[in-house]
C-alpha cells in the first residue's frame, strides 16, 4: 500500500481503495507538506513528521476536535477532482500497528486532515460524499463526478445511466 500511494504521489490510501476489506490505512504526509520539521504526538512523545512518517495505522479510531478549517481535498479514488471539505483542526488516533501494539497519535494540521479523509475510507465514506463538503460544492463537482463514473462503468463494460 505504501508503494501504491508513493507511486500515485499521493498521502494517504486506505485498504478499500486497493480491494482490501480491511479496517487499515497508510499515511506519509513529507512530500506535500513544508511541517515535516513539526512534531505530531506519537504515544506522548513529540516526533518529527520525517521520523513518524510513513505510518501503517490498523484498526482506526478517529476523534476530532478544535476550529472547522476548510480545505481542498483530492483523493486517489478521484483522479483530478477536488472539492473543498471542511474539516476540524485537531485529530486524536487510536490504533494497532501490524504487529497489534495499540498506538495513539494526536496531531493537527494536514496529518489530522489527512488521518481524518483516510478513516472516512475505513467507514466506505469519499469526500464528495462527506457531509462536510457543502451542497453547493457538491454540486459544482456533480458533472466531473458524473463523467468519471461513466468512465469507469464503460472500462468495466457496464452500462452507464
């Protein structure tokens, strides 16, 4: 999964994105962010983003707090869309790694946006779904999304609406 996500340069991808139902997600947030030198909180201690990162994150359980901040979003799911999605600040993480050790990572910034739009994947939600993304957002996007899913029923030769 972490070569995936390199590969499609993107920070973060969720086991359902490749065909896995599993409660699992990556996350490596260094090449679209100048915080790499900021700490996130990993089991209360204070790391720099370039030793934390990348992070396996099995069996996620997000709690969000702090300001609703809204930003762009992309998702490898939706190559070349992206829609801006209001978010909280803050992220508190709890989860095993692939050895089953319970870890809780509190962060805030793009780590916390990020944790938060991977957990979404977890629980089968996108964020043009997401009740954070407003309506009128949702509808500037609708024919974009339109188009893609017909792309992609044709590529599996089904019928499109």
């Amino acid at each position: 999964m972490l070569e995936t996500m390199h590969e499609e340069e993107g920070i973060g991808l969720a086991a359902h994105q490749v065909g896995r139902a599993i409660r699992m997600f990556v996350m490596d947030i260094r090449p679209a962010t100048s915080e790499v030198a900021l700490p996130c909180v990993l089991d209360g201690r204070e790391l720099p983003l370039d030793i934390a990162m990348p992070m396996i994150l099995v069996n996620p359980e997000v709690e969000t707090f702090g300001e609703e901040l809204t930003w762009e979003e992309g998702c490898l799911s939706l190559p070349e869309i992206r829609g801006e999605v209001t978010r909280p600040s803050h992220a508190r993480v709890s989860f095993q790694d692939l050895e089953g050790h319970p870890h809780l990572l509190e962060c805030d910034g793009l780590l916390a946006r990020c944790a938060q739009h991977e957990h979404d994947h977890v629980n089968g939600v996108l964020f043009i779904d997401s009740k954070r993304m407003s309506a009128p957002e949702r509808k500037r996007l609708a024919a974009a999304v339109k188009t893609l899913r017909e792309k992609t029923r044709q590529f599996l030769g089904q019928e499109t609406d």
